[in-house]
C-alpha cells in the first residue's frame, strides 16, 4: 500500500463483479495480439501487449489520426516493472511509495524486445506504471508481461472514465472489454522522469508534487522534447542522420525507407513490402534506428499514403525531417 494509502485508487470491489473467465480472455486476447479495453484507476485504455509491435500499431489506428507518442507499459507487480526498466535508488522509492496508483516513472529501459520501438516512440527511455484497479492487475497478472494502454478515447476526444464513454468510443476495436465501473481517479497518471539529475515531473496527475517531494526531495522542472538541448527529455527517438521524406529512390550514400514493391539491397528498409500501414507503423521506429545505424548520409524515406495510420506516420517523418517543431 502507498504512504498515503493506494486503496483509495482502487475504487470499490469491482474484481468481485468479475470471473475468472473474463480476465482469462482478456489474457488471452492479449497473448493474441488483440485490444482489450480496460478500466485502471486514472481512465479507460485500449490495452494491447507492449511486445507485439503490430498489436501497438493497431492501437493508434482505433484512436484515429493519431501521433505516435510513447505509451505507458502497466505492469503487475514492482518485480515485472524492473526486468524492464532500470530502477535507481529513488524509482525504486518512488514506486514503493505509490505503487499500485497513478504514478508513471520514466526510466532507462532494460527489455527493450519487452516494450516494443513503436511503444517507446523508438527512445531507450520506458514509462512504466503498476495500476491500482484490482482488475487490470489481475488481467496483467495473468497476461505476465507489458500492456501499453491509452486513453481509449478516439484521438481528439475527451479521456473515458465510465465502460459506457470507453466502450463508445473504441469497443468496436476491442477483442474483449472490461467494466471496472468508473475510474476512481478519472485523471491521467502523474508522469515523472528518473534518469540522469533530479527526478522531472512531466506530467502533473493524482499523485502531487508535495507527495513526490516527500519521498525524493525537489523536483526539476521538465518541459519539451528538444533532444539536443541538455536536461530536456526527447519525447521521440531522433535519428542522427537528416532524414529525406517523400524521395522517389535512394541516392548515393542513402539508407532508403521503401514501402511497397521494392527491391531488397544494402541499406533498403521496407517498412512493408505490401504496402500496408499497420505494418509500416510497427517497423516504423525501429527501422529508423537500424537505417540509422548503417551511418548514411540521409535517410530516404518513399511517399506513405496520408490516410489511417499513414497521417501519423508522415507527422512522425515530417519531425523526424525537421519540418515540424
Ligand atoms: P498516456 O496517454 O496516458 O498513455 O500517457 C503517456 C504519457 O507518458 C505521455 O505524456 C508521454 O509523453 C509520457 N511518456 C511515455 N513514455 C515516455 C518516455 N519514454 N519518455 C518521456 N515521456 C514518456
Ligand atoms: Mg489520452
């Protein structure tokens, strides 16, 4: 239990309104590859398992015209939460203190084939997060690995913290969906960074400043995601090399993203030789990193199609091209 008593996260005996055939399916959906709407104690998520890139990828087209940001991984325990991330002195603090509740820490990551690229907007940074809602815990208990959940309302719509919102807004997309009642919390988590320096506070939730301080001290500020500028948080991976959006064909010295028919050759990435989106989502960070990797001189990325996921796969391009802030 947290200092300050995690049971009032949890809300009231809603597991007792479950069977244990219900959290098995949602394991089970989960191990498939499939989306589960879950209730947590901040709001409902569109769960999908965090390993599974094309299941990561299916999250952000049921949420429409999304952006790629990095999704918080909920796990069950504090034990599953440390064989993915690197958890100092005071994360460790931190999640003992909070833990179950609505306390995300940002922290190197360890597993990084257990919280796919596409789930960590390619970083080497993970969010992780024991939620308080006895019955995502024991979904996550039973799945046994990482679930990325966000909010599970379509993209520019308000946060759903009743089944009804949640189920209204992306139950069509959802292999099973779970009623824990309404969120006791009904705000997103409190989200900080325990890297290098003080702990960040990059976003403020249910879990207050005053609490944090009380556990670690004081708090820097955080803000942005300039990632060469020193002691602000990149919020995506950055190639190092430029990168070269909507090219016809690769030139000399280039690493090329293709999508469609293209033929294999060094430095060629197809993010989905069948022109398909999802597909293309799921490689997207990490064939950036591995193109990367190979130090061209650029990286040529062919025209996605702007439609579904290829709306946010081409803002994430534009950024990485540097055309947007
Ligand atoms: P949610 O939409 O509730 O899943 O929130 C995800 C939040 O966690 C967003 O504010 C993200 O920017 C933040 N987040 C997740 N992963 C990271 C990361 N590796 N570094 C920094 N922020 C992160
Ligand atoms: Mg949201």
């Amino acid at each position: 239990m947290g200092v300050d008593g995690s049971d009032r996260w949890q809300g009231e005996g809603q597991l007792r309104h479950h069977r244990q055939e219900d959290i098995e399916a949602a394991a089970r959906a989960l191990r498939a590859g499939g989306l589960v709407l879950l209730p947590t104690e901040t709001v409902y998520g569109l769960g999908a398992d965090a390993a599974d890139p094309t299941a990561v990828a299916a999250i952000f087209a049921a949420k429409g015209r999304p952006r790629f940001n990095p999704l918080i991984a909920h796990v069950a325990d504090l034990e599953t939460a440390a064989r993915i991330a690197v958890l100092d002195a005071r994360a460790l603090a931190l999640a003992e203190a909070f833990w179950p509740g609505p306390l995300t820490l940002v922290a190197p990551v360890r597993d990084a084939a257990a919280v796919c690229d596409l789930a960590r907007a390619g970083l080497d940074t993970v969010a992780v997060r024991v939620p308080g809602h006895p019955l995502s815990r024991a979904v996550l208990a039973a799945f046994g690995g990482a679930v990325v959940a966000p909010s599970a309302n379509r993209s520019g719509r308000p946060s759903p913290t009743t089944f009804q919102d949640a189920f209204d807004e992306t139950g069509d997309k959802a292999a099973v969906a779970l009623d824990g009642g309404p969120c006791a919390v009904g705000l997103e988590s409190t989200v900080v960074a325990v890297l290098d320096g003080p702990p960040r506070l990059l976003r403020p939730g249910a879990v207050t400043r005053a609490q944090l301080e009380a556990v670690v001290g004081p708090l820097a500020e955080a803000a942005g995601d300039a990632k060469r500028s020193p002691g602000r948080l990149a919020l995506h991976y950055a190639p190092d090399a430029p990168v070269r959006i909507n090219a016809a064909a690769p030139a000399a010295g280039e690493a090329f993203l293709a999508f469609g028919p293209w033929p294999d050759g060094e430095g060629v990435f197809n993010l989905s030789p069948s022109g398909d989106l999802t597909e293309a989502a799921a490689n997207l960070f990490s064939f950036l990193r591995a193109a990367d990797r190979i130090r061209p001189t650029a990286i040529a990325v062919a025209p996605i199609p702007d439609e579904g996921l290829g709306e946010a796969i081409n803002d994430r391009l534009r950024r990485a091209a540097g055309f947007v802030g």
